[in-house]
C-alpha cells in the first residue's frame, strides 16, 4: 500500500482541472484476499474509497466523475458475488443520498440498466430523480457497462431512424454518434484512472477515452484515498495534451 502523507492538494492548479474523470475501480477482491477474508469483504471497503472520491471531486470543482461499478462481464461472476454487489449498490444508494444532496451532486447511470434487479433500477431512480436539479458535479455510475454494447445499441438506433427517414446516412457525424450514446450529455473523458496494477481497459468508455490521458496505480481501490486522487490530478496536469498537433503548436 503507498502511503501518502503529505497534503497534495496545494500542488493541484485550480485553474487546469480535468473536465471529466473516469476510473476503473479494481483490485476489491485482491485487497481481502490478502488481508486472509472473503472477496466481498473488498467489496464492502471500496464503498468508503468511493465516498471519499466523489465528495474530494466535487470539492475540488470536477464537473463530471465516472465510475465503472459493474460491467456487463461482471454478470459472469458467482451468482453470491453478484447478489453481494447489488445490495451493496441499494445500501450504498440509500446512504450517500444525502452525501449527494449536501454537496451539490446530481447523479446519472450509464450501461443496460434494464437488466439491474428491480430493486436497484427503483433505488437507482430514485436518486436520479432526487437529485435531478442539483449542478456542481455530475456523478455517473456506468452499471451492467459495457463499451460495445453501448456502441452496438448506438448503431441500431441509428439505423433505425435511417429506416425511418429521420436521419439520412450522409448526416450521420461524430456529433450524432454522441447523442446517441448512453454518455450523451457529458463531455470526453479527460482523465482514466485505473487502480489495481492492471493495464487494461476492459470494456470501459472506448469511443469517449479517445484522447483521454490514462493513469494507472498499483494501489488498490479500497485503499485509494483522497491524496491519491491528488496525486493522479497533478499527473495529468504535467502532461502535454497535443491531440495531434506538435509541442510548438500549443505554445
Ligand atoms: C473491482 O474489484 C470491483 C468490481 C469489478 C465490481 P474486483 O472485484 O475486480 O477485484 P480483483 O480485481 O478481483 O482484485
Ligand atoms: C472492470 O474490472 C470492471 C469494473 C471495475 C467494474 P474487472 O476486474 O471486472 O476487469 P477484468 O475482468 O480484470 O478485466
Ligand atoms: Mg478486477
């Protein structure tokens, strides 16, 4: 575990944040199974790391922070996993309501939601709807996520309105694609966070990270505190983004 000590915040420039930040909360089961307990044992830790992220984003003045939750190759887990990690969801939905009303936090799901327990769609809704107004940071939860999935939903509505004469097929643009995507009301990711030491993508936002700068600790996510957060910013605010023009370009 990286210990971090010091206070990073001062280090972070106020003024070049990240528009969105994504991150890929892994390495839950990993974390208890060295500690000798159960994997939902991680599971149940990494809510307090989320609790941490989300309310050091909004304070920081992150418009908009994506978290992967579930995949849709998650589904393939043990069913008792499965079950852990849904309740988790309900009990941690009910809990940071308020966390969310405090801070100003308005919040969002993105994947196939339609194949949550019905348990979580109602709980989900609920504070999509109680929050609805809210406008400091918009926290999304990517649920039942996958990128191709996405992606593939996107194509069939579109092909669909082609069908119908809605959209012709000469119009179809990158601003098109957008709408239709689960993602549509949020920018491009600006940040990927991945924690756990792997370095891999899987199935995560992959047209929305096209120029996305990614960061990848080995620190796993119930231990991944505030000060890491920081630390991942300052990172990205040491890299020159050239989206395909030269270094003497930009200045
Ligand atoms: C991330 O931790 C949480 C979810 C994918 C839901 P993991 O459960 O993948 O933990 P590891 O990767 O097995 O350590
Ligand atoms: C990605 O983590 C999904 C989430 C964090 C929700 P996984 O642990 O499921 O990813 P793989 O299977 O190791 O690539
Ligand atoms: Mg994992």
């Amino acid at each position: 575990m990286l210990e971090i000590k010091m206070d990073l915040l001062k280090d972070i420039n106020p003024n070049k944040l990240p528009k969105h930040v994504a991150i890929i909360m892994d390495g839950n089961g990993r974390w208890a199974k060295q500690k000798g307990m159960r994997r939902t044992f991680g599971h149940e830790n990494g809510t307090k790391s989320v609790k941490d992220v989300v309310e050091t984003s909004a304070e920081l003045g992150i418009e908009n922070l994506t978290l992967y939750a579930f995949s849709t190759e998650n589904w393939n887990r043990p069913k008792l996993e499965v079950q852990t990690l849904m309740k988790l969801l309900v009990s941690s939905l009910k809990k940071e309501i308020k966390t969310m009303l405090d801070n100003n936090i308005k919040l969002n799901a993105i994947g196939n939601l339609k194949t949550l327990p019905s348990k979580v769609y109602k709980e989900l809704f609920d504070v999509i709807d109680a929050t609805k107004d809210n406008n400091k940071m918009t926290l999304t939860l990517a649920l039942s996520y996958g990128s191709r999935e996405e992606l593939l939903n996107t194509v069939k509505e579109i092909s669909i309105k082609v069908k119908n004469n809605i959209i012709s097929p000469e119009k179809i643009d990158e601003s098109i694609i957008n709408e239709h995507l689960y993602t549509q009301n949020l920018p491009d990711v600006d940040l990927l966070i991945r924690t756990s030491g792997e370095k891999r993508i899987s199935n995560f936002l992959l047209w929305q990270i096209a120029y996305a700068e990614l960061y990848f600790t080995d620190t796993l996510w119930p231990d991944f505190t505030k000060q890491h957060l920081y630390k991942a910013i300052i990172e990205y605010q040491k890299r020159e983004r050239r989206f395909g023009k030269t270094s003497e370009q930009l200045s």
